[in-house]
C-alpha cells in the first residue's frame, strides 16, 4: 500500500495531482509517518540537486537536466529518487550517499587510473508462441563513468534510451531513461499518427546477473508474441586507464539495434595541420584536456613560420530536453584556435572523437585542418 502513496507523493511533487487527489494524500501524510519522512526525503534530495546545477537558494525543484561531466551519477541519482514507487526503502541509505557525493567537486582529469573496466551484454530476445529467438546482441564496455546509449527500432516502433550505473560493493543500480515512439492510427485526412512517451526505469542486481527491459510492453500470460532486452552488467579488474569499447551484432534483420558507450572525454589528441593551396605542413599532435589551458603550435610552410594558441572547450548545450537526456554531445568537444597577437576573433571548430579532418579557415586563404581522437591507453 506504501507504494501507491510513494508514486503519489512523486506525481504531488511534480503537480500531477488534482486538488482532491492533494487534498488526500495531505490527510494520509499526517497519519503516516514513514510518507512523510520519504516526501521531506524527495524534496530534499531535489534541493540537493538544484543546489549542486548552480542554484543556491533553491528550495525545491523539479528533476534536473542530465549533461554535463556529471551525466551517468546525475542520472542515476535522479531515477533512484522518482522510482521510489518501485524499489525497496533500502535504497535511501545509498542514494543518500550518493547526493553527498554529487555536491562534491567532479575530480580532476589527471586522477588516478580507475581500478576496474565496466562491460554492459545486451541480447535482444522475442518471444513467439513457446519458441525464444536472439536478435541482436552487444557488449559496451569502458571506464567506470561510462554510460550507455541504445537505440531498438522493430516494425514501425522505435526507442531510444540511455542507461547508467551507481556501484555497490556486491550489486550495481542501473537506471534508464527512454524515449519511444510507436504508430498510433492515422487522421481524418489519412495522415499517420505517432504516439511519443519517455518513462524511467531503475533495478538493483548484482554483478554479472541480468535484468529484462521490455521496450514496447511487458510479456502477459497468454501473449503470442513478446519482445524483450536483457541487460547485464559486469565489471572486471584492471591496472590501467582503458578505452571504450563497442560491438554489436544484429542476427535477425527485423530489427535495428544499435548500442554506443557514453563517456565525456577526459583527454583528446587532436592532430593539426596548416594547408595552403596545394602544400601542407608537417601534423602535430596535441594531448589536450577540456576546459583547461591550452597549447601553443608552430607550422613551417617553406620559409614562413607560424604560430596558433589552442584550447578544447565544451559544447553549447543541446537545443532539446530529449538530445540532452540522451548525452548526444557527451563526446563532442571544440577547437578553439586564435593567433597570438592578432585582433581576429577566434576560429572555433567542434566535432566528435571520430578522426574526422575538419577545416577552419584563416584570414588570407589559409586553413588548418584538425582532426579528434582518442588518445592511445596509459
């Protein structure tokens, strides 16, 4: 019965509730004491939030946007809070835990190497009749901060969805925020008619075991025909800093599927050259970090010498809720690129870790080309 409350409490919070239904949950709150330690618990954990986006005096607030250095605790913290409906109350201790750790300054990029590598196995399964079939399988794996996109398209349906983690010492949480899109009719004129929802979804499981995400319905007794993701995650122990890693493969073609790692770059090797007409000048390679002070570059071009300061910086947030939801920029960074001395403004190139050439132009017909990478494991 408390978990009725629990998911009214949560629909209270965020003015889902119509002045009767209020009006109800205040005359159960002040007869129950364990609704109202959790509906003081929901407010505060937001306020904690709001505090630690940049809003001092918040008192409370909705769910923040997920972005930033931040995004996989963010989102885990966020989906623990307004899943409470759906868990046991043994997850207030660790998500209290938590909060404090996400009020705390985001650790420096040149931190101690994380002492084990995360795997997320995905297997797209259907169920027809009695009979279970393997659609398409993954493996995402990388640092501990790495988090999960996915994207399942079967017939006209469609979802989108990112998934994080929060660690325990025998059990990890895994939270997911999707996005689907599925047909709903057509209009009066014959026009298709698309129904879009988002919806959360949080499970604790320990490590290694797997938990099923149903993407367009649960499977119900007596169903002919049922689709399904298990996910498991896994973390294995290593002595170094690893990259992210991807692979999927799609056994049935009825379905798309495809699965991304989602890690903001602490480090970028960004190669550079100076171009002009047919001649090009030797590559450089500069190890940058993000947000952080830059370098400087000198290019030969026969005689002529030149000189560039260079610097990443962050992407503009994305324009929509849902890009920013789904981390689409985590992966991208900016060149900004300015000659000393020089009253130019500053040439800005943005682009993903891909090893993709892109071109800013100069003042007097020169260009320099740079391209993003990875930089090689430590």
């Amino acid at each position: 019965m408390h978990d009725d409350w629990l998911k009214q409490i949560e629909q209270e919070l965020d003015g889902e509730l119509s002045l009767p239904e209020r009006a109800g949950l205040a005359r159960h709150l002040a007869g129950c004491r364990h609704c109202a330690e959790a509906r003081v618990s929901h407010i505060e954990m937001r306020v904690a939030f709001a505090r630690s986006a940049g809003q001092p005096h918040a008192h409370t607030v909705p769910r923040p946007a997920i972005r930033g250095r931040t995004l996989g605790l963010w989102m885990v913290l966020s989906l623990i809070a307004g899943a409470a409906g759906r868990v046991r109350c043994s997850w207030r201790n660790s998500a209290w835990t938590a909060a404090l750790i996400a009020v705390l300054p985001a650790p420096p990029a040149h931190s101690q190497a994380p002492t084990y590598r995360l795997s997320y196995r995905l297997r797209v399964v259907e169920r027809t009749g009695v009979d279970t079939e393997t659609l398409a399988t993954a493996v995402v794996s990388g640092p501990p901060e790495t988090a999960l996109r996915v994207l399942l398209r079967a017939e006209t349906a469609e979802l989108r969805g990112l998934l994080a983690t929060l660690p325990e010492p025998d059990t990890v949480n895994l939270a997911g925020l999707f996005f689907s899109r599925r047909p709903a009719g057509r209009s009066r004129r014959g026009v298709s008619l698309f129904e879009e929802d988002s919806y959360r979804r949080w499970a604790r499981v320990a490590w290694g075991a797997a938990t099923r995400l149903y993407p367009f319905g649960a499977d119900w007794a007596g169903q002919h025909r049922a689709l399904w993701v298990e996910i498991a995650v896994d973390r294995e122990f290593v002595g170094g800093q690893t990259r992210a890693s991807e692979e999927v493969s799609v056994v049935n073609p009825a379905v798309y599927f495809d699965a991304e790692a989602v890690l903001p770059p602490r480090r970028v090797l960004v190669r550079l050259s100076l171009v002009r007409g047919d001649t090009a000048s030797s590559v450089r390679a500069v190890d940058l970090v993000p947000e952080a002070p830059g370098s400087r570059v000198r290019f030969a071009l026969g005689r002529e010498r030149f000189e560039f300061d260079v610097s990443l910086e962050r992407p503009e947030p994305p324009r929509t809720g849902r890009d920013s939801a789904l981390a689409i920029d985590a992966d991208v960074v900016c060149l900004r690129l300015v000659v000393p001395g020089s009253a130019d403004p500053a040439r800005v190139r943005c682009g993903r870790l891909d090893n993709v050439a892109r071109r800013l132009a100069l003042t007097g017909g020169d260009t320099v080309v740079a391209t993003f990478g990875w930089p090689a494991a430590r």
